[in-house]
C-alpha cells in the first residue's frame, strides 16, 4: 500500500509525537522494574484523578489482555459473563476469555452492539443450579464495536439490574475516550458514577504506541490482581514506559483532544458520502467509525488503493475507521477515491 494513511483502523495509525517524547523522557536511567518506578507512581495517580479515589490502575500490554484480566478477576471456572453477540470479547479475541479466562460467555443479541436489561436479563437464571454456568458478571463496551455509545443513563440502569442479581458490571472502554467525547461526560460520569466496578481503558486506538489499562473502581477487587496479572503474562517488566504514555495521555486532556478530532473526522467521512449514489451509512455515528454499504464491486476497487475491513461478506458491510491523526484532507482524498471506484464499478 503506497498511501499513509488507512481508514481501517484506529490500530493503523502511529502513536502520537507527544507520546513519542514521553517514551524518550522516560528513557532515562535505570529504575526498579515491573512498575515499583515513578512513572507507574505517576500514572496510576491520574487515573485517579480522573476516576476517582477509589480507582486502582494496573498497566498490561493489549485490550484483550486487559479484558481477560480483568474479568478473570471476578469469575471463578463455573461462572459466566453476560455480553452482546457482538462483544469484541466474543467474537474477536479468538476465546481467550474462555480459554485463558476459564469461564463462560453468555451472549444476548444486541443492537449497534447495545445491550439492555431485557436482554440481560435473558440470561439471569439457573441461580445455585449445578449443572448451570453461573451469572458472574455482565459486560458491556463503550463505545460499542459498532461505534455506537451508551448513555449513562444506560449504564446505569445495567449495573443496577447486575447488582441486584450479584453481578458485577465490566466495562470493555478500548474506545471509553471517543464515548466520552461524543457524550461530553467525564470518564468518571460514563464509569465510577454508573456503577461500573472493573474497566479495560483503551491507550493504543487514541495515541499510544502500545498498552492499555485495567481498573478497578470498587474497593477491594484489586486486593490480588497482581498475582493474576502476572499469571496472564501481562505484566511488563520495563513498566515505566506503558505508564509514562497513560501520564502524557491523561495530563492535560490529550485523550479528549485526540478523540475529538478521530470522531469528527468520522462524522465528516459520514457527511460526505452519504450523498453518494448507493453508499448507506448505517446507524449513527457516534464515535470514530463509519457502518456502511456500498456495492461490492466498488468496495474491492477501492480496496485496491486503500485497505478497510469488510464487517459482513453476505449483505456486504464495510467498515471505516478515522484515528487522531486524520485530517479533513485525508478524508476528501478518500471520499474522492470512493467516487472514483463507484464510477468505474
Ligand atoms: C472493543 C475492543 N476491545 C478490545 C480491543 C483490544 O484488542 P487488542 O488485544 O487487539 O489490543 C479492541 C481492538 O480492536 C476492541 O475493538
């Protein structure tokens, strides 16, 4: 591909230049290792700043790691994780969860990737039944791989229906920055204040060059995650350099700023091809991805100049994706390439 910038994903871009200077700022020295190191100090403190108190961050290297973390902290064996069909847990972590996790996903069709307490509750039943996986947690994802977001008023009415039952409420946040900006709340609004007890805080798909968190918001569910985080081989050993990105990313609003402009472009993307003959924007685009339909033959022309994920070969469904460092020119070239392909198709 001779193009530098892609519309597939918020993994293709690079990391940010502010993120590259903090990475060679904390390349500097010796220092403890495995995250007894200031940066780590640093870092975890603004997460609590911006989710609370009570919030405990823990570094680890992907989102699936994360997830798989996280959730295995609250599940045993026989216990089971309520989710969307479409979770990226389910469908996209090639059964770590289950494998690595031990435990049981238990899928609820969903909308945009959204679920609801009437789906949830769906799957609450079989309570103290042996010869039922048991209903540990429900999880949900904000924003949704579909890009859509849930409100707070949403999350909250699930943590609500997850408490009453026992459960707790896991949040997969790979992209809780673009939902955050989309729904001008603060991480702690879409979070802490619903009612979420464990999240995976996305850093690659907004700026960083590699790492993600997990963290934990009810008191005393973090009290042996450092043993598991080591089982699950998330734990790095050159810590510093995971934590000095989050630092440099939740300082001064970096993570807001680089949502920002990764949802604008998508909603610029979504403006300006909707117009065009047989292109169907599907959904809303809330965040930082464009849904949409457009005659294979087309597709697979512009697929020759730049590289996009097709979401469903049967009914085709394709997906574009902006990043942080997306420009309006970048989407004006793409847009004219996508004429240029449904002209020739
Ligand atoms: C919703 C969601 N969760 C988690 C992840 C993290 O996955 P990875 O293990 O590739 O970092 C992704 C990445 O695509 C994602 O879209």
């Amino acid at each position: 591909m001779s193009q530098s910038i892609s519309f597939a994903s918020d993994n293709n871009s690079g990391a940010h230049p502010r993120i590259m200077e903090a990475l060679a700022r904390a390349n500097a020295g010796h220092c403890v290792a495995y995250g007894a190191d200031p940066w780590t100090k640093e870092a975890r403190a603004r997460f609590r700043r911006l989710f609370g108190d009570a919030a405990e961050a823990f570094f680890v290297f992907g989102g699936t790691g994360a997830n798989v973390c996280g959730l295995s902290t609250l599940c045993r064996p026989w216990h089971g994780v309520v989710c969307a069909e479409s979770a990226h847990i389910n469908v996209d972590e090639c059964g770590a969860p289950e494998h690595v996790g031990g435990f049981k996903l238990l899928t609820v069709p969903a909308d945009q990737g959204k679920i609801a307490p009437e789906g949830v509750a769906r799957r609450l039943h079989g309570f103290g039944f042996e010869h039922h996986s048991q209903p540990k947690v429900v999880s949900i994802t904000q924003a949704t791989e579909l890009g859509a977001v849930y409100t707070p008023q949403e999350i909250r009415a699930i943590a609500e229906q997850a408490h009453a039952h026992g459960l707790y409420l896991h949040l997969d946040g790979a992209r809780l920055s673009n939902a955050a900006e989309a729904l001008d709340r603060s991480l702690r609004e879409l979070t802490t204040d619903c009612g979420v007890d464990v999240l995976s805080f996305g850093g690659t798909k907004n700026g960083l060059m590699f790492g993600e968190a997990v963290v934990f918001l009810r008191p005393g569910l973090a009290d042996e995650f450092k043993y598991l985080r080591k089982q699950n081989m998330q734990l790095a050993s050159k810590m510093r350099f995971i934590a000095a990105q989050f630092s440099e990313l939740l300082r001064d609003g970096l993570w807001l700023d680089n949502a920002r402009q990764a949802n604008a472009m998508a909603r610029l993307l979504a403006h300006r091809v909707k117009g065009l003959p047989k292109v169907e924007v599907q959904g809303s685009v809330d965040t930082n991805a464009v849904f949409v339909r457009l005659p294979r033959a087309a597709a697979e022309r512009l697929k020759q100049r730049y590289f996009f994920y097709t979401w469903d070969e049967e009914a085709p469904l394709y997906r574009w994706m902006t990043s942080f460092d997306t420009t309006a020119q970048d989407v004006e070239d793409f847009a004219q390439a996508l004429e240029q392909a449904l002209a020739a198709a």
